[in-house]
C-alpha cells in the first residue's frame, strides 16, 4: 500500500471578499509542485461563494467537472443550452471534451453556497460536450457507501464520467467501520473527509483532511466521531 497525506491546512487557501476557496491540488495562484494531480484527479477545489455572487462565462476542454453542493443553490448556464439550479443534495457533471463555455453563481441572493468542485482527466479527447444532474437524496448512505459519479451510462443513480472513475459518499456512525474495494487493480483511492473524524490505513483524519491510497485494492474505514465521506476512485497514471 502506498499512501499520500493531505491535511486541511496545508491546501492552498485563497479569498477574493466574495469567493473563499480551498485548494487540494495546484489551481490558479496555487502551486505545488506535489500536488498536481492523484492519478486522473486533477483538481478539487473547495469553494465558498457569497449570495448573488460567482464565476462569470468561461471557457473548459477535455476535462470531465463535477459540482456537488454542500450547502445551497449553485445556479449554472452553458453553451450547450443547459440552463440548470444545482442544489444540496444534488450532483452535476459537464464533460467539456472539445470545448464549453459556462457560467456558475450563487443561485440566492443573500446565503452562501458552499461546494465542491472536482476535475478529472477523460479517458478520450475531444469528445461532444454533455451535462448530466442527478440527486443522491434518495441513496442509502448510512454506514455504506453509495455511488454518485460511475462510468457505466446505464447507472440510474449516478452521472455518466468518461473516465474509469467513481465517486461514492457515506454517512459514518461514530465506532462504525465501512470497507471499500477498486474496480481495478490500476485505480487509487482518494478519501476526503467532509465532516467529522475517521481512522484509515493507520491514520487518523478530521473534517477537510483527505489521503490518497493505491497499490491496494481495499481499504477499511472507522468514525472516531460521526463522518461524511467522499471517496474519489480514478486511474493512477
């Protein structure tokens, strides 16, 4: 087993007054030359949007971008004629393949929208755009993991990825443990704790800390303290 610590505080941390954001790898102004990717995870950004504020119109290519709301309404538009309100609960994926151009805001106009926003490498270049939203609410995740983000198209309770990717959440009981196993042997697990505090692979994480983990194919995870969990599967290159 190999295995790659990334603690809360040592993310990259920026704040524009009405964008307060937490970098785990190297994005804009961020850089870190340890941190630019695990495996095809390339980007997981933290964000903290004030009301009525956000991301004016731009432009992606070849990356598939997952949004998943952690509290509020993130409001989108794109290119490709989605016109769409993201709320908690829910998770949105464009895949931007041969180019999008799109534009995020705090769908209200007074409370914050917290979110996350992740970037992973497509397995295929220059692909058609697509959009897809799904919500979650309705998935078991209490002491289980439940899959949000999945590869195979005929999933119905989880958004289309065009990577060999996966991404599940579990709610964590306090002295409860949850075990996951990879697709395949080539993929790594990438843990981000979102609330709460948990023991895996012989450390012990708290709220924002996350672990990178390959050359295994399973790993067990234990709550200290009641846990919300994100884990992130993807290719290692």
């Amino acid at each position: 087993m190999q295995k790659i610590i990334h603690r809360e505080n040592d993310r990259g941390h920026v704040d524009f007054g009405w964008l307060k954001s937490a970098h785990s790898f190297s994005f804009g102004q961020y850089f870190d030359p340890e941190k630019i990717n695990f495996g095809a995870l390339r980007v997981l950004n933290d964000d903290q949007v004030e009301g009525g504020q956000g991301f004016g119109r731009h432009g992606h290519d070849n990356m598939e971008i997952v949004s998943i709301p952690l509290e509020g309404i993130l409001s989108h538009q794109d290119s490709i004629g989605n016109v769409r309100n993201i709320e908690t609960g829910e998770v949105q994926i464009m895949s931007a393949g041969k180019g999008v151009k799109h534009s995020e805001f705090n769908g209200d106009q007074k409370d914050l929208v917290r979110f996350l926003q992740i970037w992973v490498i497509p397995n295929e270049m220059n692909l058609t755009p697509g959009y897809d939203q799904k919500s979650y609410l309705h998935l078991n995740r209490h002491n289980t993991f439940a899959t949000i983000v999945s590869p195979d198209s005929s999933d119905p309770d989880a958004v289309h990825i065009h990577q060999d990717a996966y991404f599940s959440l579990a709610d964590l009981d306090e002295g409860n443990t949850v075990s996951y196993t990879v697709h395949s042997e080539r993929n790594g697990m990438y843990l981000f704790v979102l609330e709460g505090k948990v023991k895996v692979a012989n450390e012990t994480l708290s709220r924002r800390d996350a672990i990178g983990i390959y050359d295994s194919e399973n790993i067990e995870i234990t709550a200290d303290y009641n846990a919300k969990l994100l884990l992130i599967e993807v290719p290692m290159f």
